[in-house]
C-alpha cells in the first residue's frame, strides 16, 4: 500500500495518540454513565444491552476522528520527536482507564450519615 512492508511513523503515531485519547474518553464517560441517570439513558442505544453501547459508539467515533485528523496533520512530517511524548501519553492513559474504571472508584461516595 505505502510501497515498503513497514508501517510509517505518523501513521503509528496517529495510531497510538488517538487510542490514549479514546481512553481518556471512555473512562469519563464510564463514570458520566454511572453518576447521572439522564446520561446513560439518553445515550443507550440498545435497551437490551444498556449504556454502554452509547460509549462504545462515541468511543468508535472518537478514535476514527482523531486519528484521521492526526494523519493529516503528521502527513510528511519528522515524528522522531513525537515518539517518546505520545508513549508516555499511552501509557499514562492505559493507567488511567484501568485505574478508574474499577467499580471501586466510580461508584465511590460519600454518605451523609444521620445520627
């Protein structure tokens, strides 16, 4: 396709920054959807399987739209200084969406208790 059998850095890179941000995302919609009743019924749209069809259609969409404007944008650029920058971004956003799509710390509140 690209006339070599390797995959061109700004299409990696696309690749990579548009799924840190798409789980950056999906983590904050995970908690929207747990704390306000209105959101994950406005955007369900399977009553079958709830909410999370909602995420994993914004989600979808939010990566294609980020990674094609990021090729756009890398297209014919010098991304060796990206590389490491947008590694670290990953990874900081993996940790972040294991970290806070546990039950633990989305359903997390606190009380009033009447004494």
């Amino acid at each position: 396709m690209f006339g070599k059998n390797r995959i061109h850095e700004p299409f990696a890179i696309a690749a990579i920054f548009s799924a840190a941000v798409t789980l950056h995302a999906a983590w904050m919609l995970n908690i929207l959807f747990s704390r306000l009743p209105n959101a994950s019924a406005y955007l369900t749209l399977s009553d079958r399987i709830g909410p999370i069809t909602g995420m994993y259609t914004i989600s979808g969409v939010l990566f294609l739209t980020i990674f094609g404007f990021t090729v756009i944008w890398l297209r014919g650029r010098d991304c060796s200084a990206y590389r490491d920058r947008v590694f670290w971004f990953f990874t900081a956003a993996l940790v972040a969406f294991i970290i806070l799509t546990h039950p633990i710390v989305y359903e997390f509140g606190i009380r009033e208790i009447n004494g």
